[in-house]
C-alpha cells in the first residue's frame, strides 16, 4: 500500500476540518496507508466543536509503526496547544512548522512514499527556521537534489497550469521573466507532463506577459523579446510549446482545453482562472522533486474555521493525485530504465544518390 503523509496545517484554520471528513470514508484505509502528523488533542477539539463522525486514530511514536487499514496520527505537537479557530497566531504556525519537519523527515528516509499538506498562513509560520514565502519554497530547500529546483503546478482532471514566477512580488516579475528561466521551466513541465501525468507528447500554452500578448510591443516588448523566443528554443528541443497567448481570451474563449499544459508567468494569472474553474477540487503539485507533495488549492480560511462550512474535496483529490502521481512516476522510470535502441537508421543524402 501507498503510505500517505497528511500535515495538518494551521491548526486555526480549516485543516482539521476537511481532513476529518476526508477520513470519514473508511474506504480510504482500504487503498492507502494514512499517517496524520499532528494532534490528537486538535483532532478531538474541532470534532467536538462542529460535532463531526468520530474517526478512530491509531496513535503512533512513528511512522514507521503505521498499520494498514487504519488512520494512525503522529502528535507533533504538545498537549498545551491553545486553538483559536479563524485566528492568525504563532503558535498555529509552530505547529504547522513541527508537522512539515517531521513529515519531511520520514519522507527523506522512505516511513512514508508521499506528502499531503494541509494549509498554512506563511506569516503565523515565519520563524528562525522557516523562512520561506510558502511550502514550494521550503520543500525545495529541505527536498530538492543537486541543484532540484520546485515548480508549482495547480492541476484538476486535464487542466494543468504551471508558474513560471510564483510567490514573488508583481513588481518584480517582469525582471524575472527571463528566456533562460522559462526555458528550464518549460522542461521541467514537459517532463512532468510526461512523468507525473503519463502524457507522452504533452501541448503546453505560454501565457503572455502584457495584456493583449503586448499588442505587437504597444503595451510592451515581454512577448517579442523573450516568450517568443523562449519557446522557440523550446520547440528546437522537441517540446511542443505554443503561444504567447493573452490570458483574458485563452481562457475566456475555452481555447485551454486544446493544451495538456499551461504555463503562466506569475501567481495570480494561473491561480485566478484555475481556481474559477476548479475551486472545490483543485490541488496544488510540486513538481521537480524527487519526492511527490500535493496539498489543497484553498487557503486556510479563517472565516469559516470551525464553522462546519469546509469542503473536504479538494484535500481528497490532492490525496488522490497524490498517489496516482506516485505510481505514474514508478511506471514511467521503469518503462525508461532500459529504453531500446533505434533499430532504423536513415542513409544519409550521398547513400541515396549512389543508388
């Protein structure tokens, strides 16, 4: 069996709320090995509060000790952990810090196959030890492999949309859109196409930079100077990059159902239309690791904590992708260990002269 890593997140948000009607469905622990790494205390707490169906923890040192069949949790945290439903606090975000550690940690030496992270609030996390902008950033630090670098994608059934720029400030985007970062992007998606989502020859959108693709360099030179040209050099190297496409219409019009792929060049542009489209069962995949992490596309919302108005879709289908990316990656190194050689070879022009 697959044995998934859940993080509980920020224990003020709605974490234990979607993860609690996640398990709700026994069925689950017939299909994967669940490890909670959080608080049986915090657990109880909202389960009482939003009166939710008990589910039975089996409460384990390691993760190492999980049984098949069963919801085993890990406490991460001590038994004093005050719970402040839909507020920002430290110690929320220390508690989210002590899951990710540990859940990392087992992941590194092989306790668990995949993580699932519920979410945080990247400024109750900030510490002396956590110093990123959000958990793509951390997990490339504390996962990534000689010189591995993350990349976001949010994906939902066959939309997939990737973040050439992500947790940065607009105003530093432009300066950050470079033909050399998204060339090494639109590799690093168009292996994941094929790795992660077994897609064999994936289409992948690049979105424009300005509005209305620049207006052939009116509303800006982006698109003319280096998206054009990055995806040129991308399609010199056999990936099938399209575009620069204006973000308004390519998604307006249904034009991104043509693509296996897109590629936005900053947070928002990809995250809003995606979102719209696939807010209750969108996940978030961080690809370029040698590890799979998934987690939910939502937030920790603070405004509905502990209200019993979460939905646990989106955690379900991250549990989902988690593990049907696990088993894609498993089939397509296999499929590439020992790849054939080339039985055809063509005669070169003077051969075929002769004769």
């Amino acid at each position: 069996m697959i044995k998934i890593g859940i993080t509980h997140g920020d224990t003020n948000g709605i974490g234990y709320e979607v993860i609690l009607k996640t398990l709700d469905d026994e069925r689950l622990a017939d299909l994967y090995t669940i490890v909670v790494y959080g608080s049986g205390k915090a657990a109880a707490f909202y389960r009482k509060a939003m009166e939710l169906a008990p589910v039975q923890f089996n409460r384990i040192d390691s993760a190492a000790d999980a049984r098949d069949g069963q919801f085993n949790i890990i406490n991460v945290v001590g038994e004093d952990l005050k719970i402040d439903p839909g507020m920002a606090a430290e110690a929320a975000g220390q508690a989210a810090y002590a899951a990710l550690e540990a859940a990392v940690a087992d992941l590194k030496a092989g306790d668990i196959d995949v993580l699932v992270t519920a979410p945080i609030n990247k400024k109750s996390i900030q510490s002396a030890d956590f110093k990123f902008p959000g958990h793509t950033e951390y997990l490339q630090s504390r996962l990534g492999e000689d010189g591995d670098k993350a990349l976001m994608i949010m994906c939902a059934g066959d939309v997939r949309v990737a973040l050439a720029t992500a947790h940065m400030p607009l105003s530093q985007v432009p300066a950050a859109i470079t033909p050399e970062l998204l060339g090494e992007k639109l590799e690093q998606f168009n292996m994941s196409l094929r790795r992660d989502f077994g897609v064999q020859s994936p289409r992948i959108a690049v979105l424009s930079l300005n509005p209305h693709a620049g207006e052939e360099g009116l509303l800006g030179e982006e698109e003319e100077k280096v998206i054009a040209p990055a995806i040129a050099a991308a399609r010199e190297k056999k990936i099938l990059a399209f575009g620069p496409y204006a973000s308004d219409g390519f998604f307006g019009s249904g034009v991104y159902t043509h693509f296996d792929g897109i590629l936005a060049m900053y947070h928002d542009q990809g995250l809003t239309p995606f979102k719209t489209l696939a807010m209750d069962s969108g996940v978030n995949f961080t690809a370029g690791l040698p590890f799979v992490r998934t987690s939910p596309d939502h937030g920790t919302g603070y405004d509905i904590a502990g209200k019993n108005e979460a939905s646990p879709d989106s955690l379900r289908s991250a549990i989902y992708a988690a593990a049907d990316i696990y088993r894609n990656r498993a089939n397509f190194d296999e499929a590439y260990r020992h790849p054939l050689r080339r039985q055809h070879v063509e005669k070169d022009k003077d051969s075929k002269e002769k004769e």
